[in-house]
C-alpha cells in the first residue's frame, strides 16, 4: 500500500471515529432528554389520575362495577385505586376478588391512555430544576439541528458507497 493509500485509510479511520463519536453524543443527548423528562411526565400521569373520580372505572367496564363501597372507604379517584392495590381493596366491606380485579384492570386502562397522551407544560415563569434540566437537554438537540437524528443513523453498506478492496 503506498502513501497516498495509507493516507486515504487513515482519513477513513479519524471519519469513522468521527461518526461513532456523533452516533455516541446523539444518544446521549436523547437519553438525557428521556431521563429529564420522565420524572416530569410520571408527576403529570399521577396529576391526571388523581383527578379522575372512581366513578370513571364504570364507564371502562360498562357499568358493571359497584364502587358505593369504594368511594366511602375514602378511594375516590382512579390514583387511589392503583396505589391502594389489590389487598386494601380487598379489605374494603362488601368488595370481592372479581370486583377488585375489574376495577384495577380498569384502572391500568385508564392509566396507559392517560400516560399516552397526557401533556408535559414548562412553565418559563416559573422554572423548576426538573424543567430546567429538561430545557438544558433539549437545548444540545436544538443547537445539534434537526439534522442530527438522520445524520446518527447507520447508514447500510450500500449506500455508503464503499466497495471491498484488498491491497
């Protein structure tokens, strides 16, 4: 192999360094956004189900459900239901192993949904340090471009371009 070889190999090598280098920062930078920003959304599922009256449940299981036990044992939202589990349920007068089991599977219903698709809000007038770092990680995408993520995918073989050489 001569020099202006060797030169081109060494290029290729400090280029694919280069790329795993980007690949390794984009993943970071979208792992610290996910770490950033799941503590915040978990306070927003709990918000939201600690809203959602008991009575709810009924409607998931079409009304097959009698909570009256249920709300006046004081677990009066779908929150107090997945976090009193199936054992204090079950200690609650009048309220079996099949309702219990209803109502928790109902319960998960509305949580998944509620995980779906409810909403993370910054509020820039009131900065948190759990907003603020979920800004800080987002900002490293931001500055990145929305370039990045394309630019970290692998590329297949392919389509780089490249072909097998033995010198």
């Amino acid at each position: 192999m001569g020099r202006e070889e060797r030169g081109v190999v060494a290029r290729s090598a400090r280029l694919a360094e280069a790329a795993r280098n980007l690949v390794g920062d984009h993943d970071g930078a979208v792992g610290a956004v996910r770490a950033a920003l799941a503590p915040i959304h978990d306070a927003a599922v709990r918000r939201e189900l600690d809203a959602i009256p008991v009575a709810r449940l009924q409607d998931v299981t079409e009304g097959r459900l009698r909570l009256g036990g249920v709300e006046q044992s004081g677990v009066r939202t779908v929150g107090a239901v997945l976090e009193a589990g199936a054992y204090r349920l079950l200690q609650i007068p009048g309220v079996g192993r099949r309702t219990v089991d209803q109502m928790l599977a109902a319960a998960r219903r509305l949580a998944e949904a509620v995980q779906e698709t409810v909403a993370v809000h910054v509020d820039v007038d009131r900065p948190e340090p759990g907003t603020t770092a979920l800004v800080m990680a987002l900002h490293v995408l931001v500055e990145a471009g929305p370039q990045a993520r394309r630019a970290a995918r692998p590329l297949p073989p392919s389509t780089c371009g490249a072909t097998s050489r033995t010198y």
